[in-house]
C-alpha cells in the first residue's frame, strides 16, 4: 500500500498542524499554479532565446567584418549564458506526493524564495551579459560611420536599450516584491 492508499497516513498528514493554518490541499493548489506561472516564463524565455540566436547566427554568419562578428558572437554567448543561468538557478520544481503540512510549506516557501532571488538578481545574470555585445556594436558601428549623424542614431540606440534594461529591471524587482509579500503571507500562515 503507498502513501496515498494508508488510511492511517492520510489520516494523520490531514490533521491540523498546530500553528500552520493552511491545509495542505491549498499549498499544493497554490504551489502547482506557482509552478506553472515559472514554467511558462521559462518556456517564452527558451523560445525567445533560440530565436534570437537564430538571428544572431545568421548575422555571424553573414557579417564581413570582425566586429560586425565579434558583436554577434557576444550576444551569441550571452544567450546561452542566460538560458543555462535560467535553467540553473530559476527551474521549476514541482511539490512531491504526499508530503505532510509542514513540509509542504517548507518546500513552497523554498520555491518562492528561489524565484525571489532570480527576480532580483537580474541584472547580474540575465542584462549584465548583454552589455558587452550593446558595447562593441556601438564602437564598431561608430568606427565604420565617423558621422555625427551616426554617433546620433547610436546614441540614441544606446538610449532606448538603457531604457528597455532599466524596464526589464523594474519589472522584475516589482516580481521580487510580490514574491517577497507572498512569502510574508506564507510565514504568517506559520
């Protein structure tokens, strides 16, 4: 008989756990809805990479000069970087059968905690790795058109990706701050 068919073991993970006032079927509602939100996150991040380093290698591929090149393959690595470092740090991981209130609890808490530290850590794993291929497109691009009016459209290029670095920032440390509520409510579920 497993777990899940001992009436004596069900009965005894059923009953109130003296201080943790949320059953164990909620935990397990609200953590496999948690799991799904991350694995879907994760599944449009993988897409949107292999996408973007589809279009990267086929301007490697088809660059002439080395710079043009070695911008290409920065984003390259740093695509990868960041899918590996995603996978890595931020997988989801679903609650295991049968456990009891406590430890279902445990696990949760472990779960948004780890999340909470990928949202947060953002800059350094997902943008930061980005800047070096941002930084030799600008300087090859303004060694190939020495114009002012160049160094204008670069500059403002420059602009508008700070500013998509600076939304994607915020956007995630307004994730870090949910997820940093929804442990609060969870340890005063304790």
């Amino acid at each position: 008989m497993n777990v899940a068919e001992n009436p004596v073991q069900k009965l005894w993970q059923d009953q109130p756990v003296e201080g943790i006032k949320m059953p164990v079927e909620e935990l397990r509602r609200r953590a496999g809805k948690f799991e799904r939100r991350i694995r879907g996150r994760n599944l449009r991040e993988y897409v949107a990479s292999l996408i973007a380093v589809g279009l990267f290698v086929y301007f490697l591929v088809s660059a002439h000069d080395w710079l043009s090149r070695t911008t290409y393959g920065l984003f390259i690595a740093a695509m990868l970087w960041i899918v590996v470092a995603l996978h890595h740090k931020g997988s989801a991981k679903t609650m295991p059968e049968g456990v009891d209130t406590l430890t279902g609890l445990r696990f949760y808490r472990a779960e948004l905690e780890r999340q909470y530290r990928v949202v947060r850590d953002v800059w350094w794993w997902y943008l930061a790795p980005l800047v070096p291929g941002f930084v030799v497109y600008t300087i090859g691009h303004a060694i190939q058109s020495p114009r002012p009016a160049a160094w204008a459209g670069l500059a403002f290029m420059d602009v508008v990706v700070a500013g998509m670095f600076v939304w994607i920032w915020r956007m995630n440390q307004k994730a870090a701050r949910c997820l940093e509520r929804m442990i609060q409510e969870l340890n005063g579920a304790e």
